[in-house]
C-alpha cells in the first residue's frame, strides 16, 4: 500500500463508567471515568482507532464525540491525505476560527488528537509496522508507573499497584501538610528504593509550594507535577526550581508549540509531560517528545483515560526511547484494561508492545456496549 489515503469515514463513540470508588484530585473528584474513542476507515477498508481527551467535566466527553462526529469529521471525510500530519494540519487551520469564535480551543483540540492518533495507528497498519517502530523506535520495552493514587486508601492502592508489577508510583498531594506527609512516608516505605513521585495537580499557590519544599525533600521524589497553576507567571516557576531538591514536572496543560518552546529553552522543568489526547496527538508530540530529549529533560507522556489512548502513549514513549515512565491509572477502569493490550501486563515496571502493526490490538466495543453513552 501506499503512505496517502483516501478517508472514507471517521466516527467517535462515547462510554462512561461509573466508579465505585471516586477519583479525587485536589480540585475536584470523579464519579465515572469517560472514553472517546474514534474509529477511521480508509477506502482500503483499513481501520485506525485513536481517543480524544474527555475526563472533566462530566458532559465534556459526549461533547467531545459530538465535535468530531458532526463538525471535525465532514472536513476530512473524502479527502486524500499523504499522511497524518498533513490532515492534522488541515483540521487544525480549518478550524482554527470556528474554535475561537466559540471559545474551544481545548476541546477541539482534543477532537482533533483523537482524529491524529487514529490516523497515525491506521498508517502503521497500512506498512504494517508496529506504531512504535514506525516513529523509529528500537525497542518495544517501555517503563511505566502507577498513577491515580487518592489521598484515602493510599497504601492499600500502592501495595495493589505493586502486586500488579509496578515498581514506580505517583501520589496524588495537596490535601493538607498532614495527609500529604503522612502518604508519603507510607508509599515510600511500600515502595522501597523504587520511583516515587507527586502531583499537586495545580493546587498550590507559590507561597504554599515553597512551604511544602523543604518538608518533601525527605522522600526522595523523582518529580514534583504541576505544584501550582500551569497558566502562573514563569517567575514564579523559577521560584519553585530554585527551592525545589526535586525535578519539577509540568506539560499535560500546555497546549501550544510555542507554550513548549518556552519550558524547553530554560532551566525550570526537569520532567515534560505532554498529553497527546488532550493536544497535538502524535503529529505535533512525535517531534516535541524528541526535542524534548534533545533538551536534557525527561520525555514522560501524560495520560489519564480509556485504553486506545494509554496505548498509543506507550508506542510514543517506545518510539521516542529515552528514560522517562509511561503513566498508567492505578484505579478501576475496563474502558483502559480492556484496550490497552499489552499495557496490561506489568513485569518489573516494565510493559513490552508487540510487533503486531499498528497499535497491536483490534477493539471489541460489544465488551462495553453497556456503558455507551454516544
């Protein structure tokens, strides 16, 4: 086969699973986890399965279907393309106005990642290449940690996470000093001399991060996530970096090719975490994740959702190589289990993708047709 295609249909669908046990983040919690996933079919009949970003809030992900369904699909359905980039490029610039004349960047953006990641998995099937060698990656081995931990439960879920064969961890903080401390000195008892890492998820103000500093410094943390709102002035990131022992790590909120110019030409982020479901999929973060590299910081792609998109982080991560963790959800969720192949199985901290083209999987939506909301 060719490398250009012919785009004969594309449709998102929308599920939603509700949690036994919510997932709570220090602006708010999650009652159900949300998957868009989106289907493209060429006129070869060859198929390609991406996932739009859509955890909160709530409504966001039949919002999100319904963007790519009846306004992103009709742009690109008929056309030839010579690659995933160049239809990225032509849904980004040809709705660049209708996103700002609504106020939706973002959730354009991530009707158009959804779009980019199903292209990409539907170009490697097309050379049959696994998606992690097509972005010239030289081994399929990546390593992964456990996210999602809650302030309550926290060591009952890391000790679940380690049984599963995870060796590395991330605490979800800013709960209070006493919590927060109290988590940790418990994880990092359970985790031994193994990776532990933090995220504030924005809740922090400056003055209460450097409070927090010193009083973290004894854990031994691999990274410090988004200690306070990604959108703060860069003096008060150099602030952080300057009091910080630990590398700090930030970038699943920076939704643009000149936002992350920015953090790479200076010394404040020690880890970047781009989401290709949220923006740019593969198209705009292949590249990035090897500047990323070429910066001397650590490539760890971010990622919080259904299984089609934690899969095509893992090929991006074993496409880019480097040293960085792949992040995978520690709590509940069959939208993920299901249609993440071999992210599934966790030996030693590690994940091995297959050589099948491709994403390496063909999804069963009939194993979650109950939880369809679109």
């Amino acid at each position: 086969m060719t490398d250009s295609f012919t785009i004969r249909s594309i449709e998102a669908i929308c599920y939603r699973y509700p949690l036994a046990t919510p997932v709570v983040t220090s602006f708010g919690k999650m009652l159900n986890r949300p998957a868009v996933f989106v289907r493209v079919v060429d006129e070869d009949g060859v198929e390609g399965w991406g996932e739009a970003w859509s955890n909160f809030p709530a409504p966001g992900a039949e919002h999100r279907a319904r963007l790519v369904n009846e306004v992103l699909a009709p742009g690109l359905v008929g056309r030839r393309f010579d690659g995933p980039a160049q239809a990225f490029e032509a849904l980004t610039e040809g709705t660049e106005v209708l996103a700002l004349q609504c106020g939706e960047p973002g959730p354009f953006a991530q009707g158009i990642s959804g779009i980019d990641l199903a292209l990409w998995d539907l170009t490697a099937r097309r050379q049959r290449l696994p998606l992690w060698r097509l972005l010239g990656g030289q081994s399929g081995t990546i390593k992964v940690y456990a996210s999602g931990i809650n302030p309550g439960g926290a060591t009952r879920t890391a000790e679940a996470a380690l049984k599963r064969g995870h060796r590395a961890l991330k605490l979800k903080v800013g709960f209070g000093a006493e919590t927060d401390l109290a988590n940790l000195s418990a994880l990092r008892a359970v985790v031994g001399t193994g990776m532990l890492a933090t995220d504030a998820n924005q809740g922090w103000s400056v003055d209460q991060a450097l409070e927090m500093l010193p009083r973290l410094a004894a854990f031994d943390l691999r990274w410090l996530e988004e200690p306070i709102r990604a959108d703060r002035p860069r003096e008060e990131w150099r602030k952080l970096r300057a009091s910080a022992t630990m590398p700090i790590a930030a970038g699943e909120n920076i939704s643009s090719v000149a936002g992350f110019k920015e953090v790479l030409a200076e010394d404040v982020l020690g880890v970047v975490q781009p989401d290709i479901a949220k923006w740019g999929g593969l198209s705009a973060c292949a590249g990035l994740a090897r500047d990323v590299l070429k910066s001397g910081k650590t490539f760890c792609p971010h990622y919080l959702g259904g299984g089609i998109g934690l899969l095509a982080s893992a090929h991006l991560l074993a496409g880019t190589g480097g040293d960085g963790w792949l992040e995978v959800d520690a709590n509940d969720n069959p939208l993920r289990d299901l249609f993440c192949g071999p992210v599934e199985t966790v030996r030693e901290g590690t994940v091995l993708l297959s050589e099948e083209p491709g994403l390496g999987i063909a999804p069963d939506l009939s194993a979650i047709a109950c939880y369809r909301s679109i």
